[in-house]
C-alpha cells in the first residue's frame, strides 16, 4: 500500500512547517485579522498601548524606561506566541495542500464533440456536461461519472491506495476522480465539474483551513471568554483611580503604572485558551486528515464528537462482505448430493459473490465438477434483483436457487407446494444469522443452502467501545429481521434496522434527531444520499457515486466504513482537549491573580503581603515574572494543542472528573512555582 497524499504524518516541529509558521505569525499581528480573536486583539492593543507609552518614557528619560521595556516586549511576544500556535496548525494543512498541487497537471482530455467525433483539448477547456474518452495510460482530466464502459483505474494519487479499483457505468462504482490514471480497458466519462471546482481542487481548499468557519461551540467558548475579558478589562481600568485615591489619602506608595496595569490585564483575562483555541479546532481536521478523511468543515468533526447514534451499514462495515455458503440441507427424501448437485447447476449463471460460493462448496465437499451442457440444450437463467432467483432448464429439469419466498412462489406455479420442512430450517438459518437459499426442481423442493455472513475479527469489542463512550450503535441491513437479530446480537450493536429502504433511513435518523439526539452514518451510492444529506455526520466514501459524496459532510478517500469509528473518537478528542485547556485556562488565570496583585498593591496596602505566599521579591519581579509565565505557557500548550488530549473511552462522569483533577489542578498549581521560579531567575539577573 503506498502512502496517502493526506495520510503523510510530519514532524510536529518540521523546519519547513516551523519556518512558515514563524513567517505567518508576524503576518497575523494585522490588528484586522486578530479582531476574529477578541482576547488576543486586547492584548495587542494593551501592547501597543505600552509601546506607545515605552516611547514617551524614553524621551523624557523616566527611570522606569527598562521595566516598561521588558513588559513592552513579554506582551508583543504573548501574541506572537498565540499566533505561533495558530500558524502552525494552519502550516500543516498549508504543506499538506502544497503536496496536493503537485499532483495536478493540465492533462489532455479527449473530448467527444456533438457530431461523435473526437478532439483533444486541454483539461482545462472542459465543462460540466463534456464527454470525454479515457483509454489505458490516460490521466482522467475532471470529476465524472462513466456512462459506458468499466477499467481499472489507479486512486493512489488521491487515497494513497496502490491496488486499483473499478470504475464502471452504472450502479455505485461510476464516479470518477480528475487526476487519477486509466490501467486498462476504455470508459466514456461525463464531466461533472467546471475547472476550479474539481474534488481536488476542493481538497485543497480544505486542507489549508485558512477560511475554517468556527463550530457552534467554539463559537460559544469566544462568546464567553470575549466576556470574560470584557470583565477584567472594566475590572483593571477602575484600578487606576482607585489607587491614585489610595496614594493620595495615605500619602505613601505609587499609583501601578498603565504598563503593570496592562500586564495584570493580560494575566487575568483567558489568553491561554484564547491562544489556543483556533488552534486546537484546525488540529482536530488535521487529525481526521491524517486517516485519510476529508471534512467538509470544522463543524462536521465536533458534531463527531457530540454523537449519540451511530449507524452502521451490516455488510461491509459489521461483517466482512461477502456471505459464503457453508452447508446444504436436504429436506426428508432428498439426498446431500443431490441438492448440492441442483443447487451447483442452479448456480452456474449467478456471478454474485454468494452464487459462486455454492458452487465452490458443492465441488470442496463432495467433488462435484463443470459438466458439458451444451448437449442437453441447457438454457441459463441469470440471477435478478426482481426474481430473487437464478437458475439452468435442462435434461427436461427446471433447477432453481434463490430466497425462500421466491422459490416457494416458483415450487407453486410450478404445481407443487413447498413443505413446512423447507420454511422450518429457513427460519432456523435465520436465527443463528445466516442466510438461507431455496432450491427446487420443478414442483419439487430440494433443501436449503445455507449462507453465512462473518463478523469482522474484533468488531464486538470495537462497538463494546463505542457504548462506554455513551454512543448507541445502530446496524442497518436489507435482510429480514431474524437474520439481522442473530449477526446484531453476535456484533453486540445495541439496535438494529432489517429490510431497510432508504426511506426507512431517513426517517430512523429524522427520529433520532426529533429526540434530541446527533445522527452519523456511513454510505456510498445514491440511493444512501438523503442519509447522509440528514445526518448530523454523513461520512461518505470516495467509491462511491457523486451524489453520495456531495450529499455527506465528510469523505473517506480509503473508502474503509469502519473509518466513522475513528472519526468519532478524534471528534471526542478535539472537545475535551478544548475542554481541557479552557479548565487548565481560567484555573492558570485563577492562580496568577493570587500571585500577582499582593505584590502589586503592598507598597498601598503594606497588609496585602501577607498574601504574597511565594515570597516574590518586589511588586516589579512579581509582575514581570507572571507576564513571562503567561507568554510561556502558550508555547508549552501548543504540542498539546496540536496532538489533541489523549482519548479514553470513559463515560462523561469519568472524563469530567480526569478533566478537573488533571488540568483544573494542574492550572492551579503550575504557576506558583513557575512564577516563583521566574522571579528567582529576574531578580537573579538584575533584570528588575
């Protein structure tokens, strides 16, 4: 397998990336660009403020000019640091997109005119609605659904897959991706994209995450800590005049300056999580990027994290795929061999995956081989979705195989009837989750083969992962309600959906969520686009039709449907490292404002040191000490901010609980000693 455009993991720290986001850091200090972040436009505006100031002091020789300096600098490097982090999620995704250019090329396209004649064109002149011809060694020149013909086309250059795939007219395997190769054969194409609007170009697009919109929480924390900060800043600016009065009256002390009031701002006020949290949004979609899905938004991977009901298709995702027979049982007078025998035969013409299991069960168990045919005026009858059955007339027989239902109704027009015998052991199959099959001969019921679906290895423990995270599971499938009881209750989902319409999904998912609950669900063919369309998470795959792809929120370019699962937990992961820092924020705020304001007010208050607990030296080492620490902190958080919080499956008692003794704790206790030890080394260095 080769490695995946999306799916290529960088150093955290890749000098490449690292340059860029030191560049893009200065270029974010545009006030215009910071006023999408309201804590950090304060703090840039409280450091120009102090410039401001710093170059009045200057001028008129003020003996404070060396504090304010250093005060000065801390702030503007408060911002670059919370830039920093920002800039280097976005770089991440910016180096993935640069990656994914490369890969497009103006490749020649041969366009079909009106009058069926053949021309070549640039990629770049087609339009929606063009058709054009691909043969083997041709790059496919835009998005397109086949309209006729079937190759093997090689996706690597989009999902990373080496194994080729097939694209076909018709059914879920049509669509088509601009960039990806023809192996062999020819296929007609439809364009279904302008240039520019390519899924390519919507990949990188996405994957630089510079126009990421804000999800409804995010958008929520920034209404609450741009509150918060509104607070504080109300808070300190009723300071000064408070303290000039104290000054007055007392007669002793020095009012703080507008540059120490400044930095007590920019202590209390949230800026780590305000730091962080654009940060920690573009991370998440780089996460779900590095398994090889593409979210259409931000939004899409938090509604992950927030959901409740998760959907599952049965085949494919639950079991393995292909259902394989596994034993034939003859009904009372009917021997093995025959019904293996006419079961075989009846299965010569059904080149589904389960039709050529039986003839591959009736030769390894009882050495039944291809026979000639032709001689008996043997004539086929192919498998159909509207009959239900497959089957051969030949030496004056009339042999069938197919569901229960369907070859009962044939035994009956035949003439004959089928014996309760026949629907007794379909029913048995059923309820240990296999499939039964009927086979008759004529008016004749011989037996039922019975088909069995395989659990994927380790899915009961996967879906046993999802119910401790608080997520429903939901299997869906086409089969009928005693088959899907028995391969639910062996998956160990919580719920199940059987002869399940796309109507019927529909109206599940608008149930759920008439309950209050957040839907995802998984899906490629049209017929899964309302689905995916309704849910609150539609993860579509990239095999499948175009409608499905434009339908769901999220597209996995390794078309694997277990794939949700991991979107889940990422979506998990991105809310409580939010979580997680916002706690580790306000306690971190809590903590400097012990820290900081006893040693701000003691030369008013000479009782307020009593409070000064850490023992800092001087209420100048205090306040530079705790503006240092406030910057620092930021770029300690950023690998946290960019990993995520590690993720365990715990209830959400559990993970409140974990969540406030780690890092509300933790906010509290770090910055004692990180101010202490700050101001040890400040006034150590004879910096105050």
């Amino acid at each position: 397998m080769a490695t995946s455009t999306l799916s290529q993991k960088r150093p955290l720290f890749d000098p490449e990336i690292l340059g860029r986001a030191v560049r893009d850091s200065f270029v974010k200090l545009n006030p215009a660009q910071l006023l999408k972040n309201p804590v950090i436009f304060v703090v840039e505006a409280g450091a120009a403020l102090s410039s401001v100031l710093l170059i009045r002091d200057a001028a008129m020789g003020t003996a404070d000019v060396w504090f304010n300096l250093q005060i000065t600098l801390w702030l503007w490097f408060t911002v670059l640091f919370a830039n920093f982090a920002e800039a280097m999620a976005e770089a991440r995704g910016k180096a993935q997109a640069d990656t994914l250019r490369k890969t497009k090329s103006d490749s020649l396209a041969h366009r079909v005119t009106a009058k069926g004649a053949v021309e070549d064109v640039a990629a770049s002149q087609l339009r929606a609605g063009d058709v054009v011809i691909c043969e083997a060694g041709d790059t496919i020149p835009g998005d397109g659904e086949v309209i006729d013909g079937i190759a093997t086309v090689d996706e690597s250059v989009i999902t990373g897959e080496s194994a080729p795939v097939i694209r076909e007219s018709g059914g879920d395997r049509s669509a088509v991706t601009g960039g990806t190769r023809v192996l062999s054969d020819q296929i007609r194409i439809r364009i279904t994209s302008n240039p520019g609007e390519t899924f390519l170009d919507r990949m990188i697009a996405l994957v630089e995450g510079a126009e990421r919109q804000k999800t409804p929480n995010e958008i929520a924390l920034n209404i609450l800590i741009a509150g918060l900060t509104l607070i504080f800043l109300l808070a300190v600016v009723t300071l000064q005049p408070f303290a000039q009065y104290s000054v007055n009256a007392a007669g002793t002390g020095t009012a703080p300056s507008v540059a120490v009031l400044v930095s007590l701002l920019v202590c209390l006020i949230p800026t780590t999580i305000g730091g962080l949290l654009s940060a920690i949004g573009i991370a998440g979609m780089d996460r779900v990027m590095q398994h090889n899905v593409l979210a259409m938004s931000g939004k899409a991977v938090e509604a992950a994290g927030d959901i409740n009901t998760l959907l599952l298709d049965k085949t494919g995702t639950i079991t393995i795929g292909n259902r394989q027979a596994v034993e034939f049982l003859p009904l009372a007078g009917v021997t093995d061999v025959e019904l293996a025998e006419a079961a075989q035969l009846s299965s010569l013409a059904d080149e589904t995956p389960e039709g050529r299991s039986v003839v591959v069960l009736a030769k390894e168990k009882y050495g039944l081989r291809g026979r000639e045919l032709a001689q008996h005026e043997a004539t086929f009858v192919p498998f159909s979705a509207y009959t239900r059955m497959s089957g051969v007339d030949w030496n004056g027989g009339r042999l069938r195989k197919g569901a229960t239902a369907s070859i009962e109704q044939f035994v009956k027009e035949e003439g004959g009837s089928a014996p309760d015998q026949l629907r007794e052991l379909a029913e048995g199959i059923s309820r240990q989750g296999g499939t039964p099959l009927a086979v008759a001969n004529g008016k004749r019921a011989l037996g039922v083969i019975h088909l069995k679906d395989v659990v994927k290895g380790g899915m009961k423990e996967r879906l046993a992962e999802l119910r401790r995270m608080g997520i429903s599971t939901v299997m869906i499938t086409g089969d009928n309600p005693l088959t899907a009881a028995a391969i639910a209750a062996e998956a160990g989902v919580d719920n199940f959906l059987a002869q399940a319409s796309p109507a019927d999904k529909l109206n599940y998912i608008k149930r759920e969520q008439a309950e209050g609950r957040l839907v995802a669900m998984t899906g490629d063919g049209t017929n899964d686009a309302p689905a995916l369309a309704q849910a609150d998470v539609g993860l579509a795959m990239n095999t499948g039709t175009m409608a499905a792809k434009e339908a769901g929120n999220m597209v996995d370019l390794d078309s694997n449907p277990t794939k949700l699962i991991e979107v889940v937990a990422i979506g998990k992961q991105l809310l409580i490292t939010r979580g997680a820092l916002t706690t580790f924020s306000i306690a971190n705020d809590v903590a400097k404002y012990f820290a900081i304001l006893p040693a701000m007010f003691m030369a008013i208050y000479p009782a307020m040191g009593q409070l000064n607990v850490m023992g800092l030296h001087n209420p100048k080492s205090a306040v530079l000490s705790a503006v240092i620490f406030n910057a620092l902190i930021i770029i300690v958080l950023v690998p946290l901010a960019l990993r995520g919080v590690k993720y365990r499956p715990d209830g959400a008692e559990a993970l409140l609980r974990r969540n406030l003794l780690v890092y509300g704790l933790g906010g509290l206790i770090v910055p004692f000693p990180g101010i202490w030890l700050l101001d040890r080394l400040v006034y150590a260095m004879g910096l105050v």
